[in-house]
C-alpha cells in the first residue's frame, strides 16, 4: 500500500514483482471516523452505510417504527435474521406491503355472501332469484334457501312460493315455515295462511282477529286465493277469479250443517295462458292450420307454463294444456312415418316437451282439476291423454326403424 511517486511512468515509481490483492489508490477514510450507531463504514464508498431495518440522513429513523412503517392496511412490520424488513398482513390482504385486499377474504375465513366452499377455495351459489331463491346459500353445501317470506314449493324443489301469511287477521307474523308453508295462526284459526276459523260456523273477524259465530249464513271465507262473501244457505255465489287470471268462480252455501261446497275455478284462466286459449279457439274453428313450426312453439310454451311453474294450475288451464297436448300429438301420427312431413320426430325438444308437459298435468295435485273440468267422464279424459302418448310413442319407435337420422333416447318424467 506504499508507493513512490504520483504515477506509474514517474522514474521513481518502483516496480513490483509480485501483486496480490492491491487496488490502486488510497480511499479516503476520514468520512468513516465517525459512523452513526445505526450505520457502519463502506469503505469501498468511503462513506457510511445505514445497517439493514434503518434509513434516514444519520440512519436515525428504524423502518418499522410507528411512524415510518411501509406496511399498509393495518400489517406489522418485522425484522428477519438479516435484519430486512416483511410485512405480518392481516387476515384478507397480501402483496409485500400488504396493499391488496383480497374480495373473497372476509366472514373471518369464511367464504363470503352468494360464495360457498372452505376458505380460500370457495365458488358462486347457484341460487336463481327468479324462483325466489336467496341469493346467498349453504356455506358449506351451496344448497339454496328461499328468500324471506317465500316456503319451497316441494322438499327437493329449487322454486319458493310466497307465503301469504294472513296477516294480521288471522296470522301473527309474515313469516312461514321454510318447508311446509305454514303461517303462524292466532287462537282458533286455521289453514296454511291462517284464513279461516276452526269452527264451520265461524268465521274471523277482520278488526279485532277473532273468530266470531255467523247465524243463518255460511261465513265469510278466504279460500283457494278468492275471499267467498256471507252467503245465504242454498244460494251460489259468483265472484271474480284470483288475482292474475280472468273469469268467474262459483261457489255454494249448502246448509247449516255442511256451509260451503268446493269452490268452482274451472273458468278461471291464467294471464300467462291467455294467448294459448286464443290459439286453441283458432285451432278448433279450423281458422288456424298447425304446421311444424307452430306445433313446436306451442308445445315449447306449454312446458314453460307447466313444467315446475312457479304458480298453480287453474281449471281453464288444465283444459287449454289438455287439449293443445292432443291436438298436437293427433297432428303429429297423421304425418307420413317414411317421408315425416313436419320433420318434428326428428326434435328432440319437441318431445321432450309434449312428455314434461303431460307430465304436469297428471300430478296428483292436478286430480280436483281434472274432476271439476269433466266431472261426468274425467276418467276418460286422462285416459285419452295416456293412450295418445302410447301411440304417439310408438309411431317415433317406428321413425327410428324407417331410417331417421336420430338415434333413439330416453325421457324421464315424474307422472309418465
């Protein structure tokens, strides 16, 4: 480290045989003398360097101190062995400072609402509003619950109907059981929604919620979503249909020992079947022609109104389904088996359709409809539907075997 002279070509610069970890020129040590505590000497900078965890003009301020810490959204600043700093994030961030906040990461570890699953592997709920699903559903299964105020419609059903709850006549609250629908009756009133009174002669007074004792009159009743005014014995009252559908019901006050009779809803038409109760007048009058297009739209809206709906079946309904089901299918056999003029046995959906449809309405809910429509020959009647469906059953085996394109396939239904 001693040399002689100021350069190498200076003559009395002395050469050096051997040289082994020398660098040329002197550092200036006088900027180290006096390092901060928190610093030491670099001396290859010839100045001094703040120790890892510390910075600042005399390496004063630490990196994780109260008011200097880099980590963000609550996080703890710490000091690892080499003494560099990393950020302890709280529950629902990450990044190296913590400053990304995870959107599923709340619930204290749980997957958030309208998510299920186990934390951090969770998946969106598969709860449709449309069928008065709440949105969020079983954190664990994803299994969807009806929305306040709404029951599911069957056990394994994914469609909730409102409850209704008379309220405050004759329930005590708007809230009903999850699974069977029924409401909170008062003392001496029953029925799912708390209409009517336990005792025939009764009925409930509107005011006060109580049943009250009705002389020489059937009482006031709420039943079948209709409100049947205090009627005099043998007398037939005719009212409006339920809200939603158009049409008279009727309904009978018997006698003092039985009071009223089942209500007559077979006139009754829902709104949403109104413009196939069109199509089905045209059809009957001959002023309209079933092609293959129509046949397939007809029997596309008849399962979208049957199959699993949100709302019941009406007499008129029922006669509309029932009879559109058969004009379609007795169109359909009169198509040639080789040549199939309307192409509909090659429509999977078609079938599948008229199958889901006829379905519906021989559910066993369905029976009093089917009972009131044809009370002389109701038997026959769905007779005549099943017997179609045979038939019309065979006629595809038939296309299959003549050559058609499709392969055969198999339809499950709940009544067929």
């Amino acid at each position: 480290g001693v040399f002689i002279g100021r350069t190498l070509h200076e003559p009395e610069y002395l050469s050096v045989k051997t040289v082994y970890n020398v660098k040329r020129g002197c550092p200036r040590l006088e900027n180290c003398l006096e390092c901060p505590k928190n610093a030491k000497c670099d001396a290859k900078k010839s100045k001094c360097q703040c120790l890892p965890g510390f910075y600042g003009p005399h390496c004063e301020f630490e990196v994780c101190s109260k008011h200097l810490n880099p980590c963000l959204n609550g996080a703890r600043c710490q000091l690892n062995n080499a003494s560099v700093f990393y950020c302890e994030c709280l529950f629902g961030f990450w990044g190296d400072r913590c400053q990304f906040k995870d959107p599923l990461a709340i619930n204290g570890g749980r997957c958030p609402k309208t998510w299920f699953g186990h934390y951090p592997l969770c998946v969106p709920c598969k709860c449709d509003p449309a069928k008065n699903n709440d949105q969020d559903c079983d954190k664990v299964t994803g299994q969807c619950y009806c929305k306040p105020y709404y029951y599911k419609k069957e056990p394994n059903s994914d469609i909730c109907l409102p409850c209704k709850c008379h309220f405050p006549t004759g329930a005590s609250s708007l809230m009903c059981d999850d699974f069977t629908g029924q409401c909170k009756c008062k003392n001496r009133i029953k029925g799912r929604r708390c209409t009517e009174c336990s005792r025939k002669n009764e009925q409930i007074n509107r005011k006060i919620g109580k049943c009250e004792t009705v002389k020489y009159h059937c009482p006031e009743s709420f039943h079948s979503e209709v409100l049947w005014p205090r009627t005099s014995f043998n007398t037939t009252v005719t009212v409006r249909c339920p809200k939603g559908t158009s049409g008279y019901a009727q309904r009978t006050c018997l006698s003092d020992t039985i009071f009223w009779s089942e209500p007559m809803l077979i006139n009754c038409t829902s709104k949403r079947f109104e413009y196939l109760d069109d199509m089905l007048s045209q059809i009957e009058s001959t002023s309209l022609q079933l092609n293959s297009y129509l046949s397939q739209q007809i029997a596309s809206y008849l399962n979208n109104l049957t199959s699993k709906s949100l709302d019941i079946l009406y007499g008129r309904d029922l006669h509309i389904t029932h009879n559109l089901l058969l004009r379609l299918i007795e169109e359909e056999l009169k198509s040639d088996v080789i040549s199939r003029e309307y192409g509909r046995t090659q429509d999977k959906k078609f079938i599948k359709n008229i199958v889901a449809s006829s379905s519906e309405i021989l559910k066993q809910d369905v029976a009093k409809l089917w009972l009131q429509n044809y009370d002389h020959e109701p038997t026959i009647e769905v007779l005549k539907q099943v017997e179609l469906l045979d038939k019309y059953g065979t006629f595809y085996a038939k296309s299959i075997s003549a050559g058609s394109l499709m392969k055969p396939f198999r339809i499950d239904s709940e009544n067929i």
